[in-house]
C-alpha cells in the first residue's frame, strides 16, 4: 500500500491533539524504519505546537517541510491560485462577505428591537469575530484532507525511504504543526532556529497531489543557491507534469517556507482561465483526491536534486 493511503486511511483528521499524537506516534515509527533518528520539538512553553523534526537540521544542505495538522470544514471552499495576486485577494475578500452580511443584520436587527442604536456596532463585532472564530478553531473537523497535507507529509517519508544511505546527512526533515491556524509551529521553529530562518534552504510540499502543473515558488536569496541550482538542473522533461519555477515577485502562496529566508514552496495545480493556475476542493470533504503518482514524481525529483549538490 503507497505511504499516502496508509496516512489517508489511519489518519485522515489531524486536528484535535489526540488526533495528532496518533499520527506523531505512527510516523515516528515509520522514520524509525527507515532508519532515521527523529524527535518532537515543541516551539512553545505550554506544549500545544509540536513538530517532528528528523535527522539534524543545523547540519544539513536543505530541509524538507510539510504540514501535517488539518484545518476545519470551511463554509466557502479554499482555493490557491499561486500566479493569481489579485485573484487570490479577490476570493479572500469573498470568503468574508457572508461573515460581514450576517454580523451587519444581525446587529441591524439588535439595535432595532432594543432601540439602542449603539448596539448594532457593538453586535457586530461579536458576530463577526465570534463567526470568524468558529471558523477557525471551533467549526466542525473537515473529515477529508488527501491533498491538504497528507501528500505532503507522504512526499517527506517517500524521499526519506528512497534517499541513498550516503546522503541522508544532506537532508533534514521537518513536519510542522499548526499550519492551518496562522503558521505557527513554522514561526516557532523559525524563532528557535534563527541560523536555519536566515541562511538554510527550505523546501516546503503543501497540497501537491492534485494537478499535473508543478510549480516551485521560491525567494530571490533562494535562488541564489546550490539547492535551487540542483533542483533546475535535475528536472528531466515529463510527458505527465509540466514544472514551472516562479519567484516570489507575482506570486502568492502562503505557507510554510514563507517563515524563511531562503524558502521555496511547492504545489500542484490545474490548468486554470484567467488565474493561469488553481487548486480547489481545500478545507472540504470534496478533498478526497490525491494522485499518488505526483508524490512519486515529487520524491524522485528530491532524491535526484540530493545526489547533485
């Protein structure tokens, strides 16, 4: 069975601590397997961030990254469109026009049967933050996540279990918590890692298996560098993918790498009209599919890349 069904299968929500211990638990064994030291660094005093940090970070050449938490059920499905600025902007802002349309009649509606006009600011604030909120943290558990992140995280174990022995000291591997409440466990391993945030390749695997349009956005320091180099130069014509490299100038993918100075972030997408690139289905249970192949596609690349530098 490929790695991204026994984690689909096993572990298909990530989001309540107990959820994500199991999934810490079951990895931890995994890497162990593949013959990999690991460890769970909490960046935070009251332990409620914990990413699984594989091999020795502040040695190697380039780390891997992923997410493994899940978000919750989103009313409005999330949708990237990395070479989309103002696209990407666009939706957002559309995401909250139901929040601001509910919090303005209800507060409309408030101040009217009280008679106390102030009431309706005051109203919607609650409503709108509180609707915001529940969004965030307290909506139900979005029960399907086979794009984001499982791949990711199955992409991380198939470049670890096809890494030839000698160049497992190139490569670290770090498994973030807490992405999908605002990059947290990315801002915390950045805060306790200053030398990694400034000068270490990262190259971070978020929502790649669904779409034959791979594209590697990457920070102008990044660029810059051996890694970046070895990634260009690896990347053999493929009949089933076309891969583009971007900068961060014109782009818009928010996630993990954007933590670091020397951050590249990958994704998959689909040919989109207008945005050029899209991938949908995110935050709801339609995220139920996932091309393994991609994740295939993606650890040969990464292996190959290693052999380089």
């Amino acid at each position: 069975m490929h790695i991204h069904q026994q984690i689909n299968e096993q572990f298909p929500m990530r989001n309540t601590e107990e959820q994500k211990e199991a999934f810490r638990n079951w990895t931890m064994e995994k890497i162990q397997e593949y013959g990999y030291t690991a460890q769970v660094e909490a960046t935070d005093k009251k332990q409620k961030t914990k990413n699984i940090l594989v091999g020795n970070p502040d040695d190697a050449e380039v780390i891997f990254t992923a997410h493994y938490d899940t978000a919750r059920r989103s009313v409005v499905p999330n949708m990237m469109m990395p070479r989309c600025v103002i696209g990407s902007y666009l939706y957002a802002t559309l995401m909250v026009v139901p929040l601001l349309v509910v919090s303005i009649v209800l507060g409309e509606l408030v101040a009217k049967w009280t008679g106390i006009e102030a009431l309706d600011r005051i109203v919607y604030l609650i409503v709108y933050f509180g609707l915001f909120y529940y969004m965030m943290f307290g909506g139900p558990v979005n029960k399907n996540n086979a794009n984001d992140n499982t791949s990711g995280c199955a992409a991380l174990l198939a470049i670890m279990e096809n890494m030839r022995p000698e160049d497992r000291n190139k490569a670290a591997f770090v498994f973030f918590d807490n992405e999908e409440i605002g990059l947290v466990g990315s801002r915390g391993f950045a805060k306790l890692h200053p030398e990694i945030k400034k000068n270490k390749p990262i190259v971070n695997l978020d929502c790649v298996a669904n779409g034959d349009q791979v594209l590697l956005i990457s920070k102008k320091k990044a660029e810059m560098g051996a890694v970046y180099a070895a990634l260009k130069d690896t990347m053999s014509s493929n009949e089933e993918y076309q891969v583009h490299f971007f900068g961060k100038r014109g782009s818009m993918m928010n996630s993990d790498h954007s933590q670091f100075d020397l951050g590249m972030g990958v994704c998959a997408c689909k040919k989109a009209p207008v945005v050029k690139f899209a991938c949908g289905r995110i935050h709801t249970p339609k995220d139920t599919v996932a091309n393994t192949a991609n994740i295939d596609f993606l650890a040969q690349w990464m292996v190959r890349m290693l052999e380089k530098i």
